[in-house]
C-alpha cells in the first residue's frame, strides 16, 4: 500500500508501478519509537474556538484519534509560553518559598480544556512539559523577558516546590505527564519569556533539588529543551560539553537525567549525545515554525528535519503550533507555521499536517526506526512496527515520477510529493 500527498491532491492512495526503479532495501533496526504529537498553547485554543464546533471536533479527531494522525506524545509549557496571550507564571507571590500561592487557575480557562480535549480522544497519551521562565521573583533580574536565574539555595528549593506542585496539580487534572525538562531553551536571552541557564547550573538544579523533589511524582526528568551548539548573537555557553556533556559528568545529575530533548540548533549535539550516552533517550521537542506562509517548500525542509532527528537518534518528533489563527503571529510578532491555520474562522489543513499524518498515521509506538539503504536513501525515513509491519515515508523532491522498489514490489512517487509506503 502506498499513501501519497502533493500540492495538488493531499492524502490520496496511490498505485504499485511495473517495471524497474530505484531500489531500496532495509538495513538495521535502531532505536524504539515513543511516538508523534504537537505542543498545546493559549493562542492554539484561542483559533480552535474560531471555528465552528464541529469543524474543531473534527479537526482534534484527525490528530488524537488512534485511527487518524495518532498525536501520542504531545507538550505544555509550565507558566507562559510566547505563544499565551501574555506572560504569567504560576506564583508570582515575592518570597513565598513555600509555594503557598501556587495556583494553576489560569491554566483552566484555556490550556487544560484542549489538552484534555486529546486525551480523552487518545487512549495512550503521554505529556512531557518545560518552563519557559520561572516566577520573576527567582531570577537576578524581575523580567520574563532574557534574564538569569539567581541561584540561592532557598531558591533552587522553591523552584524545585513550583515543579513539584506543578506535576501534582497537573496529574490531579488527568493530565498523564511523563517527562519534565528544567528550562526551554536556557542558551539563549529571548524576547519572550526565558531565563539562561548553564550547564553547571542545570546540574546543580537537577541534582541537588529538582530530582530529589519529583522522586515519587511518577515523572522522569529529561535534560532541556536544549536549543544548541546556537550559532547566533544570542549565544552563550552553548557547546555540546557545556550542557549534557557537563550535566553528565556530574554524579549527582546523572542518576536523575534520563534522557535529552532538543530543538533547533540543538540538532547540531545529537552525535555527541548519542556516541556519548547510548543509554539516554534523545526526543525531539519543537519543530521549527517557519515565518506563518505555511508553504509546501518549508513542509519538505521539515521532512528533511524529520529524517535527521530519526537517523541520529530521536524516539520522537513534536510539531509546534498545534493552531493559529490569522496572521499567525505570537504575542511578539513573530508568524509561524502550524497544522491548522484558522482563517475568518475557517479551517486550513496545512502541509506540515500531511507531513505529520504521513508518520504518526503509521508508525505505532513500541516501533523500531530502521536504515533504509540505497541511493534515493537520503529521501527515506523507515520504521518496523511491533507486529512486524514495514513503513517507509519516501519524499520526492523532483520534478519527475520516481519508481521506488522495496522487497520485490514496485510504487509510483508522484514528483514532488510525500508518499508513504506500508509492506506487511
């Protein structure tokens, strides 16, 4: 079976072809798949309630439903992202290092309602969630915006309270997190909530406060989401050895770390992490947004994103913006892409939900990613489910049909298009 998208004509079955083609074989069978998802915000659910109420049940269907796109592995922010409708955290009382005034009432009006909206749709969700910046009160400067956490004993322990009573409050919710990571993106001062965080720094956190704190809480702590080796004037401290590598040399971390998530320039350490560590899990945590145009051409740039990760390691990949809406921009002007663009409250299905569905459709959690061999290998990201299943996701960049052979059978690739081939 084969399942092809194009410009053109999106999500269609496609044909076996006669004849010889390019000929791909399947390799080794490497690390196991956790699974697919997106990240949830409060400008996502602000656009989904644009649309008319059977259009947003639909479209939560196609992602969560285990038959439909599958979103099994999805992401929150703890506190405000850059995509609320303004920055907040979830105790902003000065000096209350008992977290009496924790209160996660905000969360209730719009992000946990569409969470919850995946859950009860997906049987065997899994969430995974991250600061974007901690109570002002906790940093050397009080601004969510750039700043540094000031590291104080008494406040490495109440922050370590903020995450606790996060993970309690969230659960008592019915919201089945999995994973923490300390800090979103801590290479880098940002215009949007954000706090810098060293490599050191994160150790001494996770080590001395934060894992203790969370044993018992049914979570593990995955180190991150790291953003480097950054490239940019936003840099700081941002070698591969600054960061997990630090992290991991530090005893007391380590017992506590078991595994890495990365994001953008973080796709530059994944060879590091894994010739280094084999043992940790490396996920995937925030597909690059693009600039809001939502184009065919960034959809295959993901694709080439998508193959990376996996061929390096990643157990899995988690889109961004779930939905926006109009111009698609965030609270600080900056348009991105998502899956759903809400326009004059209608829904836009966009490329990168195709590219999405192409993988999470298919490929089951508990699947092995596996080495796909031959000279159009560089355009192929395969799988082998736990039932023995084959899936390979094959683009085609050209502007010509290609004739892919896999295992004796010959499949049509449309030109320019993303196809996925299925062999029992």
């Amino acid at each position: 079976m084969i399942i092809s998208t194009t410009k053109e004509n999106r999500w269609q079955n496609g044909k076996e072809a006669k004849g010889k083609g390019i000929e791909l074989s399947f390799g080794k069978r490497e690390q196991k798949i956790r699974g697919f998802g997106t990240c949830f915000s409060e400008l996502g659910a602000v656009a989904l309630n644009k649309l008319d109420p059977k259009e947003k049940e639909r479209f939560l269907d196609e992602l969560f439903d285990s038959d439909k796109c599958n979103f099994n592995y999805c992401r929150t922010p703890i506190g405000a992202s850059d995509f609320s409708l303004d920055f907040y955290s979830y105790n902003e009382c000065d000096g209350d290092y008992e977290m009496k005034n924790f209160s996660i009432e905000r969360d209730k009006k719009l992000l946990l309602p569409l969470i919850l909206e995946g859950v009860k749709r997906q049987s065997d969700m899994q969430m995974f969630a991250s600061p974007w910046c901690p109570p002002l009160w906790l940093k050397t400067k009080h601004t969510y915006s750039n700043g540094v956490f000031n590291p104080t004993p008494e406040n490495y322990r109440a922050y370590a309270l903020y995450f606790k009573k996060y993970v309690e409050a969230y659960h008592e919710n019915g919201v089945p997190l999995v994973h923490i990571h300390p800090q979103n993106e801590p290479c880098s001062n940002q215009v949007f909530p954000s706090c810098i965080w060293t490599g050191e720094k994160m150790a001494d956190f996770i080590g001395g406060y934060l894992g203790p704190a969370l044993e018992g809480c049914g979570v593990d702590i995955f180190f991150g989401t790291i953003n480097g080796p950054e490239g940019d004037h936003r840099r700081f401290y941002t070698r591969y050895h600054n960061y997990l590598g630090y992290a991991m040399q530090d005893e007391k971390a380590r017992k506590y770390i078991k595994g890495v998530g990365y994001q953008w320039a973080g796709k530059y350490a994944l060879d590091q992490t894994r010739d280094d560590y084999p043992e940790l899990e490396i996920i995937q945590t925030e597909s690059e947004c693009g600039g809001g145009e939502n184009s065919w051409e960034h959809m295959m740039y993901i694709f080439e994103l998508m193959r990376q990760y996996f061929r390096h390691g990643a157990s899995a990949y988690v889109y961004w913006n779930i939905a926006l809406e109009g111009d698609s921009s965030s609270t600080w002007g900056w348009c991105q892409n998502s899956l759903m663009h809400v326009v004059n409250g209608k829904p836009n299905y966009t490329p990168e939900f195709y590219l999405m569905k192409h993988f999470s459709h298919f490929v089951k959690r508990g699947a092995r990613y596996v080495l796909i061999n031959g000279e159009f290998s560089s355009m192929c990201v395969g799988f082998e489910n736990p039932n023995g299943e084959k899936i390979v996701v094959v683009a085609n960049p050209y502007k010509t049909e290609k004739i892919i052979e896999l295992e004796g059978k010959s499949y049509t690739s449309p030109a320019d298009s993303i196809n996925t081939i299925v062999i029992d």
